[in-house]
C-alpha cells in the first residue's frame, strides 16, 4: 500500500492533516443512498486509507443516510489520536434518496447528534455548514441563522471548529464577520474554476479549501491535453488532475472517495506524482 507519511500538511482548525485525505460518500450504495454493495470491502478501504497515513476523513449522516459514519466507527473507532474527522449539516434524505434542505436550526442540531452518536464521539472536530444553493453550485443569500446556530452548538462544546460549503465569496466575507471558518468546500477542478481568486484568498488567510468534484463529478474530466500530459508523465488523467489541486494551491486539501483499495492506493499515489512547469503550463491552459 502506498503511504502518505512524507506529504505535505496544512492546518485544518488546530490540526495538522496530511493534504490528501479521503471522502467517505461512496462508500454508501449506488446515489449515495442505502448500503455499500460489499460491507466488508468499504471497510477495507477504511482501515486501508488510516494504514497508509490518511489523517482526515470526510463524511455526513446524510450519505446513506447514516450508512457511511456506522462503517467509520465499526472500522475505526477506538480512533487514531491524529484522526480529523469532518462532517457536513444541512441536509436530510427522503425515503425515496431525495436530498431535502435542513437548515433550521432544531434540523441543524438534530443533524449534528446524530453524526456524533452514530461516530461515537462528544464533539466534531470540524462541521461545515452546507448551503443547499442551485444543485451543485452557491447562490447569494443569507448564511448568519445557520452559523449562529452552529456557533451555539460550538458554545456548548459539541462542535471544535466550523466550516462552510457552497458559498460565494461574498458569504465567505459574511461568514468571517459571524465566526472563524477553518474551511471552504466548494467545487473546483482544473476545468470548473470560478473560485480562484476565492482559493488564493484563503489562502492568504491561512484557510483551508477542499475541492469536492475534483474529478468532475457526474461528469468526469476528459481532455485530450491533460491526457497528453498523463502519458508523458506514466500516470492517469485523474492522477494527474489531482496533483494540479495540489500544486494549484498550499492551501488545498483532497479528499478523494472510492470504494475500492486498488483505487485508493492510486489516488495516494498521487502525492508522490511531480508535474514539472511544461505540464502545468498545458494543464493551466485547459
């Protein structure tokens, strides 16, 4: 197995996590909803990734609902002192896999205990706030009653640090007037970069951003270049597009999801893949 131990790390709150991690969605069943296909394998791919040196995990109550946090305590839990463990709020999902808003604050709070009762813990680490926005994209609007609601939770000891999701800059701004944020999850990838300049803002800050769709999402990557460049590097495309968040920005952090081992150990062996400046050029150029 490939290991993480000599990457590099950014500030995550008050921890050092090593910049690729893993996002534990697909470990629930197909559109993010019932139970993994293979029990055993998800778990695998679990103690696979702390084995490795993976110090930060993604997940949510609502993917499954429920099913992703059970694997990561039955797999995990007693956890590794160096463990970040980061969940998301402001969804629920419907008996028929919908994905409904809940951003009230009784929905916020509800949320929260269940993450920590079925992960077996007295506090989050890291919560972010999730926007619901237009689909997969932000839209302007008000942020300061879901965050105060946070805020009071994190008063109460239950939350360490929050974060945000979905948002466009001008909520990031409002969101730093109402408490600290540890971190942004937005998507971006080396095709879909309307955040740039957000990126390098946070970056001055000293704030982390976490790209989800990296690799396109429901549609996934594809360009003759940055297949060029995959090529001449003995690598893959979604090798390769990973290594660009990486290099684009110190302040990024991945957190690739698979279900499987065998894509886990290619996804963490892109902390090991150099893209030189005539790569990063052709990929800057997409």
């Amino acid at each position: 197995m490939t290991t993480l131990f000599d990457t590099e790390t950014y500030l995550l709150g008050d921890r050092q996590v090593r910049r690729i991690g893993y996002g534990a969605m697909q470990l629930a069943g197909p559109g993010v909803f019932g139970p993994p296909r293979d029990h055993a394998a998800a778990l695998a791919v679990l103690r696979g990734a702390i084995a490795a040196g993976v110090n930060h995990i993604d997940t949510s109550d609502f993917y499954g609902p429920h099913v992703t946090n059970k694997l990561i305590h039955e797999a995990l839990a007693p956890y590794p002192a160096d463990l970040v463990l980061v969940t998301k709020l402001g969804a629920r999902r419907g008996d028929d896999a919908t994905w409904i808003p809940a951003q009230s604050a009784d929905d916020l709070r509800k949320g929260l205990e269940d993450n920590l009762r079925l992960l077996g813990l007295d506090a989050m680490e890291v919560v972010n706030m999730r926007f619901m926005g237009d689909g997969h994209g932000p839209t302007e609007g008000p942020i300061a009653p879901q965050l105060e609601a946070l805020v009071a939770m994190q008063r109460e000891g239950l939350i360490k640090h929050i974060g945000i999701s979905t948002v466009t800059p001008a909520q990031v701004t409002a969101a730093l007037d109402i408490c600290p944020i540890v971190c942004v999850q937005n998507q971006y990838n080396l095709v879909t970069r309307g955040d740039d300049a957000m990126i390098d803002d946070l970056a001055a800050r000293g704030i982390a951003y976490v790209p989800y769709f990296p690799l396109g999402g429901f549609t996934p990557l594809q360009s003759d270049q940055l297949q060029a460049v995959a090529t001449r590097l003995s690598a893959s495309p979604m090798q390769v597009a990973q290594a660009w968040l990486l290099r684009r920005s110190p302040n990024i952090l991945l957190i690739p999801g698979t279900s499987s081992v065998a894509h886990l150990e290619q996804n963490l062996a892109v902390a090991s893949l150099v893209l030189d400046d005539e790569a990063m050029t052709t990929l800057n150029a997409i």
